[in-house]
C-alpha cells in the first residue's frame, strides 16, 4: 500500500509538472493567437465601418479591396483554427465555461458572407462581363438584366490558315469554360452535400487569383454558411444571367464564324477575283491593256491560283462539298466544346448555332455551285480518294501554262512607247538590234509549239493574243532601240549599198512580223518612219543638186547678161571650152555619185512611198545618170552636155539668135532634158530681149552695121 501511494505521488506530479509546462506553452500560443484574433477582429470592424459610410456616402468601393480583405480572411480563417487546439490546457476557455471560439466564429463567419464570399460572387460576374461585354449593375454588382451582348475580339494571332473569327470561338469557348467550371464550384458550395474544400480552392484560384495551401476545412465551412442567405431564387437569377449572357456571346462568335465561313469565304474571294481576271485576260475580245498591266494582271492570277491550291491543301474545304454533313471536324469539335460546358452553354446552346449555321450553308452552297462553275467547267472538282476539294484538271492546267510562260525570258516589263510620228527626219540603225527584233518571229513559233499546248483548249487563243501583244511591244522596243535620228546639224554618211539593203530587209521583216503579231498600226507607222527617212534623204539630196553650177541662178536667168562675152561661159565661170569641159565633168561626176547615192533608197522604199512625186522624179533621175554613165545615145544629160559646149564660146548678142534657133534642144519629159530647155529658153528670152533694147537705140551698133 505504502508503495502505491508513493507511485500515485508521482504519478501526480510528473501529471501535474506535464500540465504546468502545457499550461505554459498553451499561454505562450494563446498570447499570440490572441493577438491575431484581436487583430482580425479590430480589422473585421474597421471594414465594415468603411463599408457603412461609403454606402451612406453613395460611393463604390474599388474591387481590389474586396479581393484583397477577401483573401486575407481567408488566411485568417485558418490559422486561427490551428492555435485554438491550445485552449484545451486551460479548462476555462472550455466550451462549457467560456463560448468565445464559437462567437469568434460567428464573427468571422458573418466577416466571410459579407466579403470573401461577396467577393467572390461579385468576380464571377465580373469576368463573365469581360468576356460576354454585358455591363454590370451598379448596386449588386451583377450583370444587368435585358442588356445586349458583344461578340468575343478578334485574335491578334491566330493560328497558320486559321482564321480570326475561329481563333476567337476558340478563346471564348476555352474562357467560358473555366468561368463554367468556377461557377460549378460555388454552386457545389451552395449545395446541401458535403463540403469540398477543392471546390474552394479551385473558386478562389479562379476569383482571386491565388492559391490556398492547407486543408481549408475550416474556411470550406465558412464560405459554405456564408453562401446560405443567398436565397436560392437569387441564384438561380444570377445563374440564369450568366448563361443569358454567354450563349448570347457564342451566338455573336459563331455568327462572326459562319460570316467568315459563307460571306468572306477566302477561297470564294479568291475564286471571284479569279474569274474577274481570267474574263479580262481570256474572254473572247478581251482587251486587258498595256502589256506591262496585262503581265501584272498574269502574275496576280498565278499568285491567286497559288494561294487557292495552298487553301484547299491545308484547309478543310469538304463542307463546301454537297454531300458533306457538316462544317468540318474543327468547327464540329469547336461545337463538342460548348456542348461540354454544362452550366453556361450545354446541347441546348449548341442545337441553336447548329441551326443557324445550316440555314447559312444552304444558301452558300448555291452561292458556291454558281461562282465555281460560273455556266462552264467546274474550277474545283472532288478528289475521293482524298477526301477533299481540289483544282480541277483544267485549272490545274491554267496555273503550270502561266507559271511556264512567265518563266520564259520574254516575259518581262516592257516598255509602253511608239515609233515616233511627225516630219521627215534621218534615222541611222544599229543592225544587231534591228536582229534580236526580228529574232522574236523564231520566239513566238517555239511559244506556239511548246508553251501554248499546256494550256486548256478554250484559253489557247487568248494566250497566243496575250503572248503576240508581249512579243510585238518587245519588238518595238528593240526596233526604237535600234534607231538614232540624226540632228540637223549632223550630215549622213554616204551610203553603204550592201548594209543599206541589209537594214532594209531586216526592217521589212520586223514590220511583217509586227503585222503578224497584230500590231498593225505599229507596223504602219514604222512604214511611215522609214519613208520619212527616204523622204528626208531624197530632200538633202535635191538640196546638194541645187547647189550645183547646172542649177545655179546664174544659168537659170539670164537677165544678168548684157550681151558682153559668152554668158554660158560666164554662168559656168569658165574662160574657154576646155575650161568649161572641165566644170561640166565636175558637176555631172558630182550629179553621178548623188545618184549613186540615192539608188540605194529608190531600190528599197515600199511601195506606198514609191508614189510619191519626188520618189518617181529621183527614180527618173538616176535613170538618166545611168544613160549617161554608159554613153547612149537617148541622154538627156549628154544632150545637154553637147549643147553646152557648142554654145559655150561661140554665143554672143549679134549671133545669139541664129545659134540657138539652130540648137533647138529636143523635147523630153526627164529632170535634164528639162533643165536643157529650162537653160534654152532662159537664153532665147534675154537675146530677144537685148536685140529689141538695139532696135529701140538710133544709132545703136545694129544700125551701124548696116
């Protein structure tokens, strides 16, 4: 007995020394949650004196510090759950004696109805504004009722071939769904069912941006009782709006969608600006400009037809199919998606956009079968094998011909100018030009044989037109180049027979090969050119021949002459008859090499120039040169010659008369025979002249003599 009163003893004591130390540290812990209860609660109060006077004063009070009180009574919340374990070494804070942790917790209970879980209603409504655009209320800080929605913005950066309007389906949708699923979690923590502290966590990450370590059984609890005062009809008001709201925005985004899907269909407006530029390039009579914008317009139909094939390659086009049951498997997952969000969209929401969807395909479809047909072959066709929309063989085949044609090395910008039109002027020509002028017949035979059969039959005339306009513009290019017209001041060189009829034929064929293209009219006035030149030509050389003593105006009027000495020897400025041999084969070898000069141009002019009057007179005047180069007889030029020498030194004024009624020349209808005449009656007329002037005179030499 003794010894189990002493082991009761000790017992006691160790129970007893165990409870002191207890007692202790339980003091220490309960001084400093002491002092954060007192904390929060001075703070609890402090907040709702400041929301009582900026009710009074008709202020809102800034989000941020909802969020910010929210969070911190959450944090609160549970570590003062964690030190009140210590009131169990003080029997006097049992709960028998002493309520204070249950009024603790209806304080902070009522703290937590008021702004944490205010505030977390209150963020749900705002975000959803943020993404559906309708306003909030003022005073419940909801969304308003009867209030009109926005369509979700358009992605800055969608994805490659993905348009904008999808990219923000898709962003909507994947917003939606997580306001979806906060919105499941508040209503679990509404709920009769037990509390979840996940539903919390997954609430405040979403509301308040933050992440809550810990069990949270305690602030789960708080948030759930805070929530029941909400009446349920409230909440469903507020659910109710919520969806209002999101379906009215899914409607807005998928119509955006099915805008972009049927009314600016990419690869409709590629097909329509396609059939804008195939009438201007291809329609029969089609006129589609210079050939500079008519080889613009085949590098834009190229790039188009390139830009279609890359859509139909890496873009679900099957919908636009007639048998194709819906919109493609992007946009069907796109409608999976909203399906899948229980609270705020569901199969309700998508049966909706469903049916406005199809309404909008039936009428694209018809919109599609007549652009891709447009009354011909169709420009897409379906691929089985592949499942997909593609090129049809006779697109397909427009698109190599014009890629083959514009590789070729003609096919480049030419120039937009013309063979320059006005008077007579002399042009010199650079044959290797004149050369790669003509070169381009030999280009457009090869384009005919190898380049145009790549093409669909139909469009075969049209590409040959297109391809004669290039090459013709080309060849006047390269005709222009060629040419260099001599200024006033620079003299032609003599003429070299041989490249002069090289030139010629080169330009006869360049203005055949221009008439061939169908560039008449460049052709025509590359006639008129060279016959300017003729004409300019045949010009400076009457001109030399006028400067010639045959043509001087001494022997064209004798009106000078006095009836002193020979005038024909005075006209000629010569002395006696060698002298004036002398002159004459002077002037009649210049007269010579002006013909040979002139042939050349006479032998080569066309045939509209070759009727021109000074054409035909030069034409007789080398004929006659060429009579007097080989001594015949009919000559007018050595009739001439003769007639001049015999006159030359014998002719005075008493015996004028009786010599050239003797020398008569004979009548002809040549450049000399009526120069000869010219002369002949030049000098009959002033000896006429001088004998009545002696007549008139008494005692005049005449009366003398007899």
């Amino acid at each position: 007995m003794r010894h189990a009163g002493r082991l009761l003893r000790s017992v006691a004591a160790l129970a007893l020394g165990a409870w002191m130390v207890a007692l202790g540290v339980a003091a220490v812990k309960l001084d400093a949650w002491n002092d954060d209860l007192v904390n929060t609660l001075l703070q609890i109060r402090a907040d709702a004196t400041l929301r009582e006077r900026m009710a009074l004063q008709g202020e809102a009070i800034p989000r941020e510090w909802y969020r910010s009180k929210a969070l911190t009574l959450l944090a609160a919340a549970e570590r003062l759950q964690e030190e009140t374990v210590w009131t169990l070494f003080i029997p006097g804070s049992w709960r028998v004696f002493d309520t204070l942790k249950e009024r603790v917790g209806l304080r902070i209970e009522r703290a937590f109805s008021e702004i944490a879980v205010e505030t977390m209603r209150r963020e749900v409504h705002f975000v959803a504004s943020q993404i559906t655009g309708v306003p909030l209320d003022g005073g419940t800080a909801e969304l308003q009722a009867v209030r009109d929605c926005v369509r979700p913005p358009l992605m800055a950066h969608s994805g490659p071939l993905e348009s904008p309007e999808f990219a923000a389906a898709r962003d909507y949708l994947a917003r939606v769904g997580q306001l979806d699923q906060a919105l499941q979690a508040m209503t679990a923590l509404q709920g009769p069912g037990p509390a979840d502290s996940e539903d919390l966590r997954l609430l405040v990450r979403y509301t308040l941006g933050a992440e809550l370590p810990g069990r949270l059984a305690r602030s789960t609890g708080f948030v759930r009782r805070g929530f029941r005062p909400t009446e349920a009809a409230h909440a469903a008001l507020g659910t109710a709006r919520l969806q209002q709201a999101a379906r009215c925005s899914l409607g807005k985004a998928m119509s955006a969608l099915d805008a972009r899907l049927f009314e600016r269909n990419e690869l409709l407006a590629t097909e329509v600006f396609l059939a804008q530029r195939t009438q201007l390039l291809f329609a029969p009579g089609a006129r589609p400009g210079t050939p500079g914008e008519t080889l613009q317009a085949l590098r834009e139909l190229v790039l188009a037809l390139d830009h279609q094939q890359v859509l139909l390659a890496h873009t679900d086009y099957a919908w636009m199919h007639s048998g194709a049951p819906s919109l493609g498997p992007a946009h069907e997952k796109l409608l999976a998606g909203a399906a899948a969000i229980p609270l705020l969209l569901g199969p309700e929401a998508v049966d909706q956009v469903r049916r406005q969807s199809d309404q909008a395909l039936l009428r694209f479809r018809g919109q599609f079968v007549a652009t891709f047909r447009n009354g011909g072959e169709p420009s897409l066709v379906w691929a089985p094998g592949n499942g997909r929309l593609v090129l049809s063989p006779e697109r397909a085949a427009l698109r190599d011909g014009l890629v083959a044609l514009l590789r070729e090395p003609f096919m480049v910008p030419a120039g937009d100018g013309g063979f320059p039109v006005g008077e007579a002027s002399l042009v010199s020509w650079d044959t290797q030009r004149l050369e790669q002028a003509v070169a381009m017949g030999q280009v457009r035979r090869r384009v005919v044989a190898e380049g145009l059969p790549k093409f669909p039959p139909a469009l075969r005339g049209a590409v040959a037109r297109i391809v004669d306009a290039q090459l013709a513009q080309l060849v006047q290019d390269r005709i222009i180049e060629a040419m260099s017209p001599l200024g006033p001041a620079e003299p032609p060189t003599a003429i070299d027979a041989a490249a002069f009829r090289a030139q010629r034929e080169q330009l006869a064929r360049a203005r055949t090969l221009l008439a061939e293209l169908g560039a008449r009219h460049s052709a025509e006035r590359l006639r008129t050119l060279l016959a300017g030149d003729v004409q300019g030509r045949l010009t400076l050389a009457e001109e030399a021949m006028r400067r010639s003593l045959l043509y001087s105006e001494l022997a064209v009027d004798f009106g000078w002459w006095q009836g002193e000495g020979s005038p024909l020897l005075q006209a000629f400025a010569v002395a006696d008859v060698p002298a004036m041999r002398q002159a004459l084969m002077e002037q009649f070898a210049s007269l010579d090499e002006l013909g040979r000069q002139v042939a050349p141009l006479l032998a080569h002019a066309d045939a509209p120039a070759a009727s021109g009057q000074a054409l035909a007179r030069w034409q007789g005047i080398v004929s006659e040169l060429e009579r007097y180069r080989a001594a015949r007889a009919d000559s007018s030029l050595a009739t001439l010659e003769r007639y001049l020498i015999a006159l030359g030194p014998e002719l005075n004024r008493w015996n004028c008369g009786e010599k050239l009624a003797a020398l008569a020349p004979p009548r002809g209808t040549d450049e000399f025979a009526q120069r000869h005449a010219q002369i002949h009656r030049a000098l009959v007329k002033r000896c006429a002249e001088l004998r009545a002037a002696e007549v008139k005179v008494p005692g005049s030499i005449s009366e003398s003599r007899a």
